[in-house]
C-alpha cells in the first residue's frame, strides 16, 4: 500500500479555493437599444481605454460637451474607416481584418498606453464579418451570394452565409478575450439588443386574439438562436443598459442581473446592485478589483 509521502505529485493544480489567484482581467459586454448608453458607458473607461469606432456608433456622444463636462475622460479612439482609407459606410470585406490587425499592432506596440480594449459597437462588426464571409464563401464555392447582389445592386443573404458570419464573430470573441486576459487587458464590446416579441396572453397562457404584442426576450443582438448563448459564456458580466425617462430628466442604468425576458448576469456576486444607476466603466471596473484584493 502506497504511504501519503510516496504519492506520486499530480500532473494538474491541485489547490483548495481559497488558494486560487482570481483572474485580472475582466471580460464584458453592455448591450442596449439606440440611445441607452452604450457609447457613454464605454467612454467612462478613463484615459487609458482604447476604443476601436467601427464607424456605425455615435461617438458624436464623447465628443459633446455634455460627456465633457460630466466626465471629461480623454480615452484613445481608433477608426476602422480611417484605416482602410473610406468614408462614410464601410462596406468591404477587410474591414474584418483591419479590426483585428487594430487590435494586434495596438497590443504588440502601444501596450503601455491603455488598459482597456473597447469594441464600439458589435453591430457594424458582424456586417464586416458578414462581407468577409461572403467573399470566402465566393472563393470556396460554398455561395455566390456576393456576385448574385453586385449584379443585382441589392442585399439578399443565403442560409450558409449566416453560418459564415456566425462562425467568424464566434472566433473573434474566442480568441480576443483569450488574448486579452493573457495580456491582463479589459476587454469590452457593446452591442445592441435583440427583441423577440409574441402576442399578449391571457392567464390560461393563451393568445389574446387582437391583444398587443409585448417582448417576450431581450437579449446581445446576434443573429441566430442559439449563437447570442455561445457568445455570451465568454463574458464575465453582461449588462443590459436602459435610458428612463425624458427630455432632460433621463436616467442611464444597468441590469445587472436577468430573469426569463433579460439577459444579464454578472460573475462578481454581491459587487452590484440588480439596478445600478448611472454605471461608469472604471469604477466597475474598480470595484471588482477592489473586492479580489480583499479575497486574496
């Protein structure tokens, strides 16, 4: 019989819990409908924030004097059109790649210079993986969606191109959040939401024939069923932003936390209230921090 001081060492990390080193960086993602607060979330990330514009997100928002005088944070902004040298709607297959190429120059060479990594917004991104996925389809012999719309004028998508977009989004957000908590960077990408709606139900759960259509889920806009639930385990929180109120009398808040109709979770436990008014990225940021010093 073997004694304890023979037992061979484990091949793996065997650690109580209390032993374990909580992860540096943070991995998020805030999504909303237009004029919640997506763009004014992110530039509350501070100075030493890098935010990609990928030319569909309202940075007109940081540049009011409103965001100056009330938060005056001066973060760092790359272009993705200015990059591939075009104007206005950005519509090329490499826009995919000039996104990710932003990513690694910035990593490889400026790595001193920020802390955060913010995609602005997810949207535009999916559209660049979509025109991408359009032309490695072409080029397979998988679809001819791209020649059937250039000679068409139009915009018609086929089943398999969604499957195209899908695929490269998924390993966008695989491998720079991967990436970014190796490099100990934050790493957030806004995105706006997606709503499903049915018809009202009375209490027996059946359709109120001529009732109104109310939302029955609110989730990250992607496109597909199940690829908002694969996108979303990469994240560490997931926020839905929501603007109340009117005229100048508005309040930004987060829901931190979801149910049935929302999807909102957040992996820090007892950090943050269900509803948290006025969220600001770098005292998030902060607090979560904060709380791993006190665990450690």
């Amino acid at each position: 019989m073997t004694t304890p001081a023979t037992l061979p060492a484990p091949p793996f990390a065997f650690n109580r819990l209390q032993e374990l080193t909580p992860g540096e960086a943070i991995i998020g993602m805030p999504y909303a409908g237009s004029g919640a607060g997506k763009t004014w979330f992110l530039g509350t990330g501070g100075n030493r924030n890098l935010i990609i514009d990928t030319g569909n997100t309202g940075l007109e928002t940081l540049k009011s004097k409103l965001f100056k005088e009330k938060i005056g944070y001066n973060p760092i902004i790359v272009s993705v059109a200015e990059k591939l040298g075009v104007r206005g709607k950005i519509s090329v297959a490499t826009a995919f790649d000039a996104t990710c190429d932003i990513i690694d120059w910035a990593i490889a060479n400026k790595r001193g210079e920020f802390d955060i990594i913010s995609i602005n917004d997810v949207t535009q991104l999916r559209m660049f993986a979509m025109n991408k996925g359009l032309e490695v389809g072409l080029a397979l012999g998988k679809s001819h969606t791209k020649t059937k719309n250039d000679a068409l004028d139009a915009t018609v998508y086929a089943v398999q191109d969604y499957g195209a977009e899908i695929d490269l989004v998924n390993k966008f957000v695989a491998g720079y959040t991967s990436i970014c908590k190796s490099a100990g960077i934050h790493f957030f990408m806004a995105a706006h939401e997606r709503l499903t709606l049915t018809q009202a139900k009375n209490a027996k759960g059946e359709p109120v024939v001529g009732g109104d259509i109310v939302v029955k889920d609110t989730r990250p806009g992607f496109r597909g069923r199940t690829f908002p639930d694969d996108v979303c385990m990469y994240f560490d929180l997931i926020w839905h932003l929501e603007a109340v109120g009117s005229g100048d009398v508005i309040v930004y808040r987060a829901r931190t936390a979801g149910g049935e109709d929302v999807t909102a979770r957040t992996n820090f436990g007892g950090l943050f209230p269900t509803i948290y008014k006025n969220p600001h990225l770098l005292n998030t940021i902060e607090t979560i921090q904060n709380s791993r010093k006190v665990t450690q």
